[in-house]
C-alpha cells in the first residue's frame, strides 16, 4: 500500500484559496487519489478522487502531475465550515483505506 | 436510502460489560467496512466483508471482537468483555466496489467504557 505525507496542520483565513499537497511517491498504477474530509464526530465524507491531471467538482479541484507521485488538493475561497481534517488516500478497487493522520485544516475568520 | 445508518451513536458502559454496535450500509453496497478511530488519529481498519463473507480481518480485532453479517445486509460488532482501550468511535463504511472507488462512511459509534 502506497504510503502518504501531507501536513500535519495547515491554517488559512476565510475567503482565500487553500492548497493541501500531499506525497505518495510509490503509488501503485491502479491506485486512485482520493481525499475525504472528516468533522468532529462524524465520520469521514468523500471529496474528490483522480487518477491524472485535474479533476473540479462543486466542492474542489485536485491536481496530479504526470508522475502521480503527489496530489494538491485546493479549496477555493474557504469558510469557517471548512474547518476538518483531510485526508490523502490512495485507493483501488481490491485494497482497504488506509488512513494516516490527516491534515488537520484551521479556518480563521 | 439516506446513506450508512450505525446504532447507537453513543454507548457508555462499564468494564467488562459486553456491547454490540450495529451498521446499515447502503443497500446496494455489497462491500462493508467497520474502522475505529482514537481521538487525533485516523480510522483504523478492522475488517471487511464482501456480501456475507468475512474477507479480512486486522490483528487490532482480538478474539474479545466479533463481526457479523449476515444475509450480506446489516452488519454487527461486538465487543466482549471491555477494556477502558476499547474506548474510541467506531466507525463503519460501505461501498459498490469495482464500479466506486470510495467508501460512504456512516457517523459512528462513539464507545466509552469506565
């Protein structure tokens, strides 16, 4: 299973762009990036997934370079309700999530 | 169908009591996942099942843990004899499978034993 580095905190203010870049240098080849978002108590909430290049939904975009070996995912104009922590996975359709600590995401009003 | 459904959300029991926690996944998931989560860490995977098979089990489910599915369709966890290191949230996942890659995750058991 592909291990992950992401920060392990990141703060931003409400309004701004908020970029989290997380590293999996040996992803396997029928990995997907996919990131949740997790709020006190509640359980783990599906973002985005990709396999290459850029993928925008309502919520946000994740970039991936052409050698996969990391993923940014960015939050436009943040809120204080995007305060949680996000969570870097790569995953296939054969292998169980495996969770590391997540980056814990700060918004400041 | 309003996504994965766990039962209770809250337990508190004493130690050496037994609990069970149980989770409704999404009805046409076939695959169920059941985590647990320590408060500042992530969820740590316990097992899974595919339909009513048991597929995978980690060494972080001692014999003390049990988890059942049967008919492929709800699933339950029980904890014999609790230890105070038992106390944590309990989570549980399902997901389509091939077609998805991504688990819709319920919002948890939240167990404390004193």
């Amino acid at each position: 299973l592909a291990k992950t580095t992401q920060p392990i905190s990141m703060d931003s203010y409400e309004g701004q762009e908020v970029n989290i870049t997380c590293s999996h240098n040996n992803i396997a080849t029928n990995d997907y990036i996919t990131w949740y978002q997790q709020f006190p108590s509640q359980g783990p909430r599906f973002i985005i997934q990709g396999y290459k290049t850029k993928v925008t939904n309502e919520v946000a975009s994740l970039f991936i370079p052409a050698d996969r070996k990391s993923s940014t995912l960015s939050l436009p104009r943040v809120s204080l309700s995007d305060t949680a922590v996000y969570y870097c996975l790569p995953m296939n359709r054969d292998d169980k999530i495996i969770f590391g600590k997540g980056t814990r995401l700060h918004i400041l009003p | 169908d309003t996504g994965v459904s766990q039962d209770p959300r809250h337990k508190i029991t004493k130690r050496g009591q037994n609990v069970t926690f149980r989770c409704d996944p999404i009805s046409e998931h076939n695959r169920l996942y059941w985590y647990r989560q320590t408060l500042g860490q992530g969820p740590e995977f316990l097992t899974y099942f595919q339909n009513e098979a048991q597929l995978e089990k980690s060494r972080l489910l001692s014999d003390r843990f049990s988890a059942e599915r049967p008919k492929g369709s709800f699933s339950t966890l029980e904890i014999q004899r609790t230890e105070q290191g038992d106390s944590a949230m309990y989570l549980c996942a399902s997901s389509s499978g091939p077609r998805f890659y991504g688990y819709t995750f319920g919002s948890g058991t939240r167990l404390t034993v004193v």
